[in-house]
C-alpha cells in the first residue's frame, strides 16, 4: 500500500496561512518604521526597503526599487561598499557613513549592517538612522568649547582650578606668566598656596579650604592676598574662588 507523502490539505492552508500572516507582519514593519531599513544582495542592489528609506532618499518607490547602494551612499568609494557588504557577519556592525538624497542633499547617517541567508542567497540587512542633527548640534558643541578654551587660556587675568588634594588642575597663560613657571612645572605637583607669602597661606587655608560647609564653599569670594613669583618677588593679588562639585570631585 502506498503511503502518501507531504502537507494534507489542511496543513497546506495553514502553512499558507502562517507565511501570509508573516508577510502582513513584516510589511507592517517595513510601512511603519522610523529608520531607513534596506536589504541588499550581494552585488548592492536593493532588495527590500522600508517606506521611510524611500523618504529619507527622496526617491518614489519605484526609484527606490532601482537603486544600488553606490547610488546613495556618499562617501564610502565603491571598492570598500562591496568589501563590506562581502565582510558582513551575522553580527551587526554599526559604523557612520553620508547618504546622498535624490535632490544632492547630504545626509549624515548612522548605519546598522548583518548578514542575512535566505534560501541560500546571502543579503545584508541595514537599517539607516539619520544623525544630521545630532552631528550639527556636535560641530557647535565643539566650536564653543574652542571658543570658550580661547577665551580661558588668552584672558587678561589668571584662572586656574585646584583638585581635591590643593594642587593645579588647569591653569592660564596670564598665571603662568605671573608665576614665571610653565605648564609642566605646576599642574599636578604644584598648589596656589606654595606661591603666597606666609600671612597669604593662613588667609588661603582659613577661606578657601574644601573642608568648608558646601553652601560657604559654592558662594565666590573675593580676598586680597600677596604672592610670589618664581623670581621670589611679591605682587598683591586679589583672588576669588567658587567651588564645583563633579563625579565626587571639587574645583576652585
């Protein structure tokens, strides 16, 4: 008697079922998800695509479908796209990169990349995640931080920082050059104190000390105090100090 073999009817419906139920899913994915999501074939074609890749490129859909990872990608040459797409693991790499939409604009972008095998044709799986803002928002965090690094280090008087233990954290170029030392000689070995005159040293440790209650210590004063220079010399100084507390750390 011969034995039939594979689905029966009804398994054949629900197997059916179950791949149609997963197609619905996956296309919900791929209609609403914030990244740009694109699956690409080992030559760099795009295979699949999420809607909002489509926008971030300002391609139609149909563009879309046509394109090759060399026709957006902007700064990554050809030769080293296929490399990675060649190179990509199971495990997702994550690395920056600039798309290029459709009108010539330049998107900075953060990409998600793994490889993925189905019926046994390796893809890459990438999901884009627009980061201009964030690099914009950077850049101008970074131009401030000069600007204010100017400002520290050129000022027309002197600034420095102490740590917990009394010594130079930071000090200016106007210090420096009243204290006749340079930067290596003072930061980290060196404390404010070892250039004031004895009367200037009881006054510093009487105001100035961190073990001061810290609504005292965070309230800036201002004291007349004479110091010396490496010269020996003593000039009057008027000093005023606040303190910072950070990551169990204090400044003044």
């Amino acid at each position: 008697m011969a034995r039939r073999s594979g689905l029966s009817e009804s398994g054949l419906h629900q197997t059916i079922h179950d791949l149609s139920a997963r197609s619905r899913r996956l296309q919900a994915i791929l209609e609403t998800a914030a990244d740009g999501i694109h699956i690409l074939d080992e030559q760099g074609r795009v295979t699949e695509f999420s809607d909002s890749f489509a926008h971030m490129l300002g391609y139609s859909k149909e563009e879309t479908a046509e394109l090759r990872v060399s026709d957006f990608d902007a700064e990554l040459p050809i030769d080293e796209l296929m490399t990675r797409i060649a190179r990509a693991t199971a495990s997702p790499k994550v690395f920056e990169t600039k798309h290029k939409r459709k009108d010539g604009t330049i998107l900075d972008v953060e990409i998600s990349a793994k490889s993925i095998e189905a019926d046994g044709t390796r893809f890459v799986y990438a999901s884009s995640r627009d980061i201009s803002a964030r690099k914009q928002l950077e850049q101008k965090l970074a131009a401030t931080t000069l600007e204010l690094e100017d400002l520290y280090e050129n000022a027309p008087c002197g600034y420095h920082s102490v740590g917990p233990d009394g010594t130079y954290q930071r000090v200016n170029a106007k210090e420096l050059e009243w204290l006749g030392c340079t930067k290596a000689e003072v930061v980290g070995k060196m404390a404010p104190r070892d250039f004031f005159t004895p009367d200037s040293q009881a006054r510093f440790d009487r105001f100035f000390s961190p073990a001061l209650p810290v609504d005292l210590y965070n309230r800036p004063d201002l004291e007349s105090a004479p110091r010396r220079d490496a010269a020996g010399g003593v000039y009057e100084q008027v000093c005023g100090s606040a303190g910072i507390y950070a990551e169990s750390r204090c400044e003044h």
